[in-house]
C-alpha cells in the first residue's frame, strides 16, 4: 500500500497540484495585465475623444495629459499608414520610424487592441506600450517599465504560498495514513509469508520423508539379514538407489526453485540458441519416450536465438516433456510449435493427445507439490515441483504460460519466451 501511495498517487497529487498552482498562477499574471490594459485603454478612449472633440487637432493634448493621475504616462497618435503624429514624449516626431510593424500596433490592428514590452527605439527606455485602434487613427499609451510597473504585474504570492503549505500538509497527511496501513499490511505479510514458510517446510519434510524412510527401511533389513538371499539384497540395494535418486532430484528442483526466487538476479543470461537445447532434451529422453511409444514433432519454422540462462532453459522443456511422458498416457503424441512472435516475445504451444486432466486441477497445476493423482505421481518419480520450476523459470525470463484441456483431449501448454 505504501509503495502503491508512493509509486502513483503522491506524485499525482504533487503534479495536480503544481498544474493548479501554475494554473492559478498564469490567471493572477493574465489579471493583473488587464487591470494595465484597462487602465491604458481608458487613457487612449480619453485621448480619442478629445482628439475627434477637437476636430483632429493636436492642440491642448498635452494640457489633457497633464491631468492624469501617471505623469510619466507616454501618448502617441500614429496614423492608419503607420506615420507617428503625435508623441508627447518626442518634440520631432517627423523623423521617427513608421509604427506599422511594431508588435503593439500589428495586435491593435488584428484585434483592436494589443500590448508589448519593449525598448523603445526612439529613446532607449524600457515601456510598457498598449495600443488602441479607432476608426481613423492608432492612439497608443505607454509606461515605463519600472520598478513599480513590474511589481504591478508580479502576481500576488499570498496564494502561492497557501497551496503550498496546504499540498505540503495534504501529503504529510497521505504519507502518515499510508504508514499506518503499511505497518498493518506489513503484519500481515510477514504472518502470511510465515505461514507459507511453514506450510512449504512440512511439505518439503512430508515429501523428503518418503524416500528417506524407504531408504532406511531397506538399509535396515539388509543390516538385520545378513544371510538374505543375493538376489534379494540386489533388490532391496536397487530400490535404496532409485529412492536415493529420487531424494536427489527433489533437493536439485528446490534448490532450483530457490535460487529463481531468491537470487533471480544471480541468473546469468546468454545468448542460446533453443533449437539446441530441445534437441538436447529429446536426446535425454529417447529412451523414455521408446518405452511409451511417445512421437515428438517440433516446429520452429527456423533457428530461435533467446538471450536466456540456458540451464533454466533445459529446465523448462525437460519438465514439460517429462510431464507428459509420465501422466499423458502410452501411445501418444506430443508438438512443440512455435505459434508466432513479436517485438519482444516468441510464442509457443507445447500439447499432447493424452488423457488431459479433469478441469478442477488446472488452476493448482503449477502450485509447489500439488499432484492430480499422488499414488500415481510418487510411482513415477516426480518431485510434484516440474512445473512450477517452469512456470518461475517462464516469468523469469518475462514471459508468461497457461494451460488448458484440448478439445480432442490432452493438455495444451502455452507460453511466451522474451527475446
């Protein structure tokens, strides 16, 4: 829950709030602009007004100007074609520069009205222009850009500095919320993962006692009887191997299992190519495979090259065929298809035509020890770990695997390798 709070919803939350912050922010700038604008359109309508009263004549403007409430409040008069008229701030206004291209003007043109800040080029001081179109003339008042304009602009920061503190609150709220569920949560992961421990460790003893208690029991009559019969102790010596085989098998499947788990990092990855290590494992179980009857077809449509750990490889489609070979049934026959690939994964179905297994067992398949028919799995030799030594070995190599009952019977494999 933490790392969930942590991962999506505080940096939602902080970059909600830096949206609505700037947000906020461009609207207090934008208003405090038109406050200006208003206050210099006024001053141009003002201007208009006195300028249309008289006729067009420039007489007494300055006497106007000198009223209002900016004395260092800048007028210009610039004609359609963009010759400068009047500027109260220029006494030779005949020699200044046409006015059609400045960005004030061209925005008045468009739209009526425009705005800029800039330096002037008739007298090198910073303004800040905002100009008027009329129906004959462009009146255009401006103030220099000073101290006091610029902090007029300068939006208020009283509510910058209170979503700050309020978003900063807000998440010392989140964070302390989300740490009593994490101390919570922690509990119970910590009494679930005991719990699983201990559950895999009788499953561990319960499955190790089996082939040690037999071992023992053989041991233990050949010790009592010294005289028994050599075929007998040959018997009784044969099945101590076969249950020392299977003890072998089971400790190397959870040390598998563990290492996969554990230490995936440890996992060292290679190019492999596949088409090898399947041929590799069929070679393995060519007798197996004769005594049941059992045909193989592969189809790969070429060479598959993986970055992968080619143990872990081997693992999986040893397991897979072992699987079948011992629950499928005699008779049968097993494909290995490549089903088709993309950018990042090739795709595979591993099915054969056995007896398949009753749906209620599907979704336990690849569960640690589970077994559909435990007498039967335990004559056969299995470990009840191969498949989910394949199911940990698919995931790390970030791909994924199913299976399913065939409509035809057997059971059907399918699964992804990453490139």
């Amino acid at each position: 829950m933490k790392k969930l709070l942590f991962k999506y919803y505080i940096p939602l939350f902080f970059i909600f709030s830096f949206a609505v912050l700037a947000f906020q922010y461009n609207r207090e700038k934008q208003y405090k602009a038109d406050m200006l604008n208003t206050l210099l359109g006024d001053t141009n309508d003002m201007v208009y007004n006195y300028f249309e009263s008289k006729n067009g004549s420039l007489a007494h403007i300055d006497s106007l100007i000198a009223i209002f409430p900016h004395s260092d409040v800048r007028v210009t008069i610039i004609d359609l074609k963009g010759h400068v008229v009047y500027d109260n701030a220029i006494q030779d206004v005949i020699h200044m520069e046409n006015h059609l291209s400045r960005k004030e003007v061209k925005l008045a043109l468009q739209n009526g009205a425009g705005s800029d800040i800039r330096t002037s080029h008739t007298n090198q001081r910073r303004y800040y222009y905002h100009a008027t179109k009329f129906g004959n003339c462009y009146v255009r008042s401006s103030l220099p850009y000073d101290v006091n304009i610029s902090s007029l602009l300068r939006p208020d920061n009283l509510f910058l500095y209170f979503w700050l503190a309020l978003t900063f609150i807000i998440a010392a709220v989140l964070f302390y919320i989300s740490n009593k569920f994490s101390i919570k949560l922690n509990r119970e992961q910590i009494e679930h993962d005991a719990m699983v421990r201990r559950r895999l460790t009788h499953q561990v003893a319960h499955e190790l006692k089996t082939p040690l208690s037999s071992i023992i029991g053989y041991m233990e009559t050949l010790h009592d009887n010294p005289d028994i019969a050599p075929e007998r102790q040959r018997f009784f010596i044969e099945r101590s191997h076969a249950q020392a085989e299977r003890l072998n098998s089971l400790l190397q499947d959870i040390l598998m299992l563990n290492q996969i788990n554990e230490a995936p990092q440890s996992v060292q990855m290679e190019p492999v190519h596949l088409n090898k290590i399947v041929q590799t494992v069929l070679d393995d179980v060519e007798l197996k495979l004769q005594e049941k009857n059992i045909e193989v077809y592969t189809s790969f449509g070429g060479d598959i090259w993986l970055k992968a750990n080619s143990i872990l490889l081997y693992s999986i489609f040893r397991n897979l065929i072992d699987n079948a070979i011992a629950y499928a049934g005699e008779n049968i026959k097993i494909n290995l298809t490549l089903t088709g690939e993309d950018a990042k994964c090739y795709h595979f179905s591993f099915s054969d035509n056995g007896i398949g297994v009753a749906p209620e067992h599907l979704p336990f398949l690849f569960d640690r020890f589970y077994r559909v028919d435990k007498g039967r799995s335990r004559k056969t030799g299995g470990t009840g770990l191969g498949l989910s030594i394949v199911k940990n070995a698919v995931e790390l190599h970030r791909g994924t695997i199913t299976v399913k009952n065939k409509n035809g019977g057997g059971l059907e494999f399918v699964f992804s390798l990453h490139k």
